[in-house]
C-alpha cells in the first residue's frame, strides 16, 4: 500500500507560498530575490534566486527546526527507516565531523578503518578522539582497499575496551559493501555505537537487488550523501538516528556548532524533493538503472583486456557490490586510470566519476537513459583501437603500511611546526594529512610519523599528476611538521600526567 505520506513536500509548500504572497523583502540576501545581480539571475533563472531565502517566519530555523524544515526530516527518516533525521547542508563531511564529536570526547578511543575519506581525520581534530585503525581488506587485482571483517572489529574491541564507537564505511568508494549486519551485532554486543559514513549507499534500501543499508543494519548514526546517488543538489545531505544508544539532542547540539546558520534553501528543498522522488517511485527508477548498468557491463566485458569489478567472490572483505558504479581496470590498455579519464574527457566529453593508477569508476544513475550509455560504451568501445599499448604493463607498489602515530591529530594539528621538504621530512611527524582526492583516503595523517614508504609513494602520485590535498604548500613539494622541541615538551608533558593518573590511583 503507497505511503500517502510520503507525497508531501511541506519544505517545498512553504517556499511556495512565501512567494506566492509578493512579501517585498528587506531582509538579506542582498540580491533580493535576483533583482540587484541580473548576471546570476540570467544565468540560473530567475526562480533559482526567488527561492534563495533566509531563516524568515513560516520557512523555520535549521538551528532549531520546528516546522516544515523538521516535518521534512521527520519524512526522511520514515523514508529510509530510520528513528530521526537531520539535514545537513554543510556536506556529508559535516555530518560525519558531528556523529564523531557526538560520541567521542577528547582523548577518548574510536575504532575505525584507515581507508576513512578525510572528513574522519578533520572529525578526529576537531573532537579531540584517539583513532585506533584497523586495516582493510585489500583487493590486489584492483589496487584497491575494501572492508574491514567482523573479526578484526571484535578483536579490537577485545584490545581496547574503552572505546567509545566504531566507524565503518558502506560501501567505499568503489561500491564494495562491508559485512555490515555482523559488524553492528557485535559492536552491539558491546553496547558500543556504530557510526556508518554511507556517503556512496543513499539508494541502497529502495531496491532489493542492491546492498544492504546501514539504517536497515541497525547502524546507531548514518551519515548519507542525498546528492550523490538520490538526486538533491551537491552538498546536501542527511543524518540518520538509529536506537537509544546516541542522544538526538546531542547530535542535534554538535551539528549546530559547525552548520550554517544561514542555510541554502535551495539546497534544503532539493533534499525535500528528492526524497519524495526516492520513496515514491524509487523501485521503478533503479529497476531502470539497474537494466542500464546490466546492458552495459555485458558490452564492456567484451572488449579485449577490460576487467570489470564484479565477481564478490574475488574481493575480500565485501559482501556485495553495488552494480551502478562501473569500476573498469585498464592496465592491460597499457594506461592508468589518470590517463583513461583524460583520454574521455578530451576526446570524448566525458567525465568520470573517479581515476586512480588502475581504475576508472562510471557512475550510472537514476538520471541515466540509453541514449547516455550507448555514448558511453561507444566511446569506450574506442580507446583499446586508437591507444594500442599491449606491451606496456603499468605496476604500482601498494599503499603504503599505516605510519606510526606519535601524536593525536588534535595535538598536531596545533602544536609548533616548521615547513619542511616532503623529500627531506622522513622520520619527522606530519602536522597535516595529505589526501589523493579523489577518493580522499589519507597517506599519512597528522599526527604520524613520515615514513620514506609514503615519501615514495606519493612521488608516484605527482607523477601521474593527481590530485594531493591537505597540505598548505599547494603544490605539495613541502610539510607542515611538528618542531621537534615541541614534541619533547608534550612527550614530558604526557609523563608528568601520567606520574600524577598513578598518584591519584594510588598505584
């Protein structure tokens, strides 16, 4: 039976009716709904800029939601499931900075895995948490990290019982979902929290034939990116609740520390419709792309030398894949994935979702049509024909090991530090993360000793000309590092500590 709910949009009705009544604002923004910047309003339309509105009676307050911005929650969390809901228009990486600093405090322990997108690290920073890493599986074929196996998670809860939570991914990057229910029942069994950044999964519970969602695993905080694969408009999302084990109110209260104040309205009824769409007519706009993404796996396994990510047996660490990501290995092309992407875009107009040195991912979507894939394949159907490399065999060494960590991101991201060559910082420790973005998993992290292992290996990086954030120097030759003296001063500091934890203790 249809959730006669689930039509409403009563974001989307109040924005409609503030300006059906012609109110004549003398309230910001400046441009007063595209009058005063005629450029924009030419370029985007004139309704784009109407709706571009502020926290003004009868459109409710994100801080403090009690009309239609929390109706439209509330419709959210029934959509997926869920006990609660918050939007979030800061980007999921806000959402994943607040689910950390709603369970940990500083220098509490959080058990996660290091293939974490760097909205973990700045998370880490900003609540002050000790992260406990646990390595992922690792698909070798593709060079690519997985996830992580129950059995690693209860060995770690096992070593570290104090700690606060446990984060997991679903799915990474390259679609590969986790064995996530186990996980939960054993976190659970803790009585400890999981925390799910389900940033690549937002339509997974609206089609059987796709993973199962961490809402539907019982995960207790779900961070879900709405506008990439549900259809809103970039950097909106959702924060789901889950269970009695994390307060609403808390989460609620460290969201406002960091989200805007002045939210897009835009974004915030994109979220609203969106998810209407999604509840509504979600089986039937998968079952489309999911024929799609069938029609056209089934021709690129033709091409000579394409390997495809799509035999779950083969990849440890994943339980199931998520077919709309098209992961396509071309080595055997003779290219990297940094060149294939560049080969479509400048020949082809085409973008991919994500290169690395092995892979391109293709996202199909539920806006995608035939007309779309056929370009697709046809263009990919052309590039082993007019780049013929058979004889070339690319060969990167793995990631490099987790470095050691000699600090807590918090300590040194504000501890005293000196800029060094990234050639000559080995065995210094790092006061910043440096991510190849995308996917946006950390080499080394703040905090971590440099090794020559990441020194090496990110020169490969620069050699294929990707993408390294997270240093200052924006061309990534040098380091932010923690001056020496004030790592003894805190090494001494830490002992004194420790000397007066005993006293206290009467050890």
């Amino acid at each position: 039976m249809e959730n006669t709910n689930q039509q409403k949009t009563p974001l989307c009705d109040a924005l409609k009716d503030y300006i059906s009544e012609g109110i004549m604002p003398f309230h910001v923004p400046a441009h007063k709904q595209g009058r005063g910047l005629q450029e924009l309003s030419d370029f985007i339309g004139q309704k784009a800029l109407e709706l571009d509105l502020t926290c003004v009676p009868g459109l409710d307050n994100i801080c403090k939601p009690r009309g239609p911005i929390r109706e439209a929650e509330q419709l959210a969390a029934e959509a997926y499931g869920a006990d609660d809901a918050f939007f979030v228009v800061n980007g999921t990486t806000s959402a994943i900075q607040a689910m950390i600093s709603s369970v940990c405090a500083p220098g509490e322990k959080i058990i996660l895995p290091r293939n974490t997108h760097k909205s973990v690290t700045s998370g880490l920073i900003l609540s002050g948490a000790i992260p406990v890493y646990i390595n992922p599986e690792v698909c070798e074929e593709f060079g690519i990290s997985t996830g992580i196996k129950p059995k690693k998670i209860k060995q770690a809860l096992k070593k570290y019982p104090d700690a606060r939570a446990v984060f997991l991914i679903n799915p990474n990057y390259y679609g590969t979902a986790p064995e996530l229910e186990e996980s939960v029942a054993i976190c659970h069994s803790y009585n400890v929290p999981v925390l799910v950044d389900e940033a690549h999964g937002a339509h997974f519970c609206f089609h059987p034939e796709l993973p199962l969602s961490a809402v539907e695993a019982g995960a207790d905080l779900v961070a879900s990116s709405t506008h990439k694969l549900v259809g809103s408009m970039t950097q909106s999302s959702t924060l789901f609740i889950n269970g009695d084990r994390v307060n609403p109110k808390r989460v609620k209260a460290v969201l406002n520390l960091t989200q805007t104040t002045s939210p897009s309205y835009l974004l915030l009824a994109s979220l609203d419709i969106a998810r209407k769409q999604i509840a509504s007519e979600g089986r039937q706009l998968l079952d489309r792309t999911l024929h799609l993404t069938r029609w056209i796996r089934n021709r690129i396994k033709r091409l000579g030398g394409a390997k495809l990510l799509d035999q779950v047996e083969k990849i440890p660490g994943c339980v199931a894949l998520d077919p709309t990501k098209i992961v396509l290995n071309v080595r055997n092309w003779g290219l990297s994935g940094f060149e294939a992407e560049r080969i479509l875009r400048e020949d082809y107009k085409i973008q991919v979702e994500m290169a690395d040195l092995y892979n391109i991912i293709l996202l199909i979507s539920i806006s995608d049509n035939i007309r779309t894939v056929e370009y697709l394949w046809k263009s990919l159907e052309n590039i082993p024909k007019r780049y013929p490399r058979k004889n070339v065999y690319r060969y990167c060494p793995p990631p490099p090991p987790i470095p050691e960590m000699c600090l807590s991101p918090r300590e040194a991201f504000y501890a005293e530090t000196e800029e060094l060559r990234l050639q000559e910082a080995e065995g210094e420790i790092s006061a910043e993360t440096i991510t190849a973005y995308p996917p946006g998993i950390p080499l080394i992290c703040a905090g971590e000793k440099i090794t020559r292992e990441v020194i090496d290996y990110i020169n490969i990086l620069h050699r294929e000309q990707v993408d390294l954030q997270g240093t200052e120097d924006p061309e990534g030759n040098n380091i932010k590092t923690v001056k020496r003296v004030a790592y003894t001063e805190m090494e001494k500091e830490e002992e004194i500590l420790q000397v007066l934890k005993g006293e206290k203790l009467g050890n």
